[in-house]
C-alpha cells in the first residue's frame, strides 16, 4: 500500500513539475535570496513598505505559477524537459541578477567581472 501512494504522489508531483529537481531547487532558494536580500535593502534605504512586499511576493508566487504552466506544456508538446528548464534557467538567471543588485545596494563589494557583464552599477558612496 506504501509504494501506491509513493507511486501517487510521484504522479501528482509530476503534474506540477518534470524537469530537473535540482534546478527547481536552486530556483527556489534563490527566491528566498532575494526576497531576503530586497527586504535588507529596503530597511537599509528606510523604504520597507508592506503593499511593495505584498507586490514582490505576488510576483515570486507569479513565477511558480508560470513554471507550472510550462511543465503542462511539457507535458502536452512531450518536450522532455525543454520548455520547463529553459523557463526555470531564465528565472534563475533574472533571481541572481537580482540578488547582485540588492547586495550592491546595500554596500556588499562585487567582483568587477560581475558588475560590468550584467550592468550593475557598484554603489561605493552608500551612506553606513
């Protein structure tokens, strides 16, 4: 009976998600990032509002619901993988992207390497 309902779950998980787990995972914690590294900043310049987080948030929800969408199309189109990966890599990409720019904010020093190639601007006159 155990292995049925393993065997369920699997499916019901696979319903909502059939690429690479490992990539979902790293998608998730870098929206924890980010939202953790926003919220700093945002205390840090003295602008934490509750309706701008409520906004965020809708947005990283937003982002789960888009990746579920492009597991269906997976599904659908039998794109092993392709659809939904690619759009996890694209939010991966524009989490970190994120992430690097609260953190430069907030007076965390980046490699130049980083900063030149993605186009953030590396605060050195922040006020401690």
């Amino acid at each position: 009976m155990e292995q049925v309902n393993n065997i369920q779950i699997d499916n019901f998980s696979s319903f909502f998600f059939t690429g690479s787990w490992t990539i979902i995972d790293i998608l998730i914690i870098l929206i924890g990032l980010d939202v953790i590294s926003g919220v700093i900043k945002a205390t840090r310049e003295h602008t934490i509002k509750s309706s701008v987080a409520n906004i965020g948030f809708a947005k990283k929800v937003g982002i789960l619901m888009v990746v579920i969408v492009a597991n269906l199309a997976d599904i659908v189109f039998k794109a092993d993988g392709m659809v939904v990966n690619g759009t996890v890599a694209f939010y991966i990409i524009g989490e970190a992207v994120s992430i690097l720019e609260n953190c430069s904010l907030i007076g965390v020093p980046l490699p130049e390497l980083l900063t030149k190639r993605l186009g953030i601007k590396d605060d050195k006159n922040i006020k401690n």
